[in-house]
C-alpha cells in the first residue's frame, strides 16, 4: 500500500522501547536520542518483565509517543541509528539479549507491510507492549482491530505474561 502523506503534517507515532542488557542506562541512552531526534517525548510508565522466547535476564519496557514531519521510512532508519548507537548487535535468533530495542509500533492510523509492518503484531500479542500503549493511549483505536488499547488491554490474558511497573526517572520527564 503507497500513501501520500503531506511533508509538513504531524504524525503521531508510538515506540516501544525494550532493554535487558544495562537496562536503565540504555533505556535512558534511548530516550535521549529520541528526544534529540523528535522533540518532546509522552512516556508510559516502565515495566520489568521476564524474557520472552529465550532465557535471559528480566526487560525493561516502556511505549513513548512522538510527533513528527518525517516519513515512515525516515522514522526506523533513526529507530534502527539509536539502537546501533547503544551497541545493539544484530543476531539471527529474533528472540535475545538486547541493549536496545526500538520498535515502530503505529504511524497515525496506517496499515501497511512495507517499509515496515504496521500496526505491529506485537500489540496485540505482547503484555509489555500492550499495557504501556493502554496507559499513554488508552483512547488511540488499533487501525486493524477497531478497539482500543485500553479495551484490548482489559480484554488481553494476563496470565500470559507478568510485568510490574518499577521506578524510573528520566533527566528530561515533565514535572
């Protein structure tokens, strides 16, 4: 699906962050550069979760919404730029250790495939992904489902997956 999309209009965007290899110094790290790269950043609160899928140490999660003129295309090349900047590796196994891991999640309302998969399929099977987009926007409608976060957040298994919200503190974090 190609969509046109004005140069100058203002997409919202949500990101998930996710960190299990010197977690808050990279999720930190993180949010630095998108900050740098779109300006003031909305965050869910954190969670720890377990690894899911390999044997690791336990996760840092969070979603962040932004607004930016860029394009889709624009917006992973920056994701993919900062999670290279914080030593992310690129392995074959798609479930293991990471420094960062940014994830475009939604661009406005667009479905597409390329140059990613959007919404993500993530969403709607992952607890440290869902519950965050429930807090930061429990009223955004999933493009693909017609519910809301919040909806599918209550409708989700938690018994599936455990996460707890933790303390963090971000230097640049509204008062």
């Amino acid at each position: 699906m190609h969509v046109t999309m004005n140069a100058s209009q203002q997409h919202c965007i949500l990101i998930s962050s996710g960190s299990n290899i010197d977690k808050e110094a990279n999720t930190i790290k993180g949010l630095d550069a998108l900050h740098h790269a779109f300006g003031e950043l909305t965050l869910s609160p954190v969670y720890e979760s377990q690894s899911v899928g390999f044997k690791g140490d336990n996760f840092f999660n969070l979603v962040i919404m932004a607004y930016t003129t860029k394009s889709v295309k624009q917006v992973c090349a920056i994701l993919k730029k900062i999670e290279d900047d914080c030593g992310r590796l690129r392995q074959s196994e798609k479930f293991s250790p990471r420094t960062l891991d940014l994830d475009l999640l939604t661009f406005d309302d667009l479905v597409c495939e390329q140059p990613v998969s959007l919404p993500r399929d993530e969403i709607t099977h992952n607890a440290f992904v869902l519950q965050p987009m429930a807090d930061i926007a429990p009223d955004h409608v999933h493009p693909s489902t017609g519910k809301t976060y919040a909806q599918m957040w209550q409708q989700f298994d938690k018994s599936k997956q455990r996460l707890w919200a933790v303390p963090f503190a971000w230097s640049n974090m509204p008062l």
